[in-house]
C-alpha cells in the first residue's frame, strides 16, 4: 500500500495530550484512521495492506488533529527515515504546526 502525497489534502496527528501546536520532529499523517490508531499509543499495530484495516493495542483515550495551516513537501515535512510502514504514510515535521482538534 502507498499514499499519494498531497500536501493539499488533511494531514492529521494523533495524542492523548491537548495540544495547540505541534513542534518540530513530531509525526504527521494523510492516513486519518492510523493517526487516530496512534492516538492511543498503542506498543503494537500493524495494518493490512489490502484492505488497510489498522489493528493495535493501544488503550488511552485519544484526540484527533487536522494540521491547521498549509504544509509543504520537503520545506515543512519529510518521509520518516526510519519507518517500518509503507512509503506515503508517516512522516516528519521540519517546524511547528498548528494545530486543531477535530475529535476526542
């Protein structure tokens, strides 16, 4: 499975924390369902690659972020370098971001 970068369309984040902003270093996502997943900080999750069912173990009670500003590819964000998911899901922040909660 591989995402489609575009930095026009939501990028999320997933935490337990509240938060306004994000700062630099921090991990962002096109994929709503797995920054949801990662909201709860799971030390476990895999997802399948066909039907991109997320499964973790994650218990803590998570809040959803959308980036609340425009971001761009290589100025703003990069790949992780040391992602184990596939190409296009997990990426990194250059500086900080702000934020808005969409769900708790």
């Amino acid at each position: 499975m591989e995402y489609l970068i575009d930095t026009n369309k939501p990028w999320y984040h997933g935490s337990p924390i509240k938060m306004k902003t994000l700062k630099a270093g921090s991990t962002i996502t096109p994929w709503k369902d797995l920054a949801i997943a990662f909201s709860t900080k799971p030390s476990l999750l895999e997802y399948d690659e066909i039907n991109g069912k997320i499964t973790h173990n994650g218990i803590q009670k998570g809040i959803l972020y959308i980036i609340d500003e425009q971001i761009f590819f290589n100025i703003d964000i990069y790949q992780h370098p040391r992602s184990t998911m596939d190409k296009g899901v997990e990426f990194l922040t250059k500086r900080q971001l702000k934020l808005k909660q969409i769900i708790e």
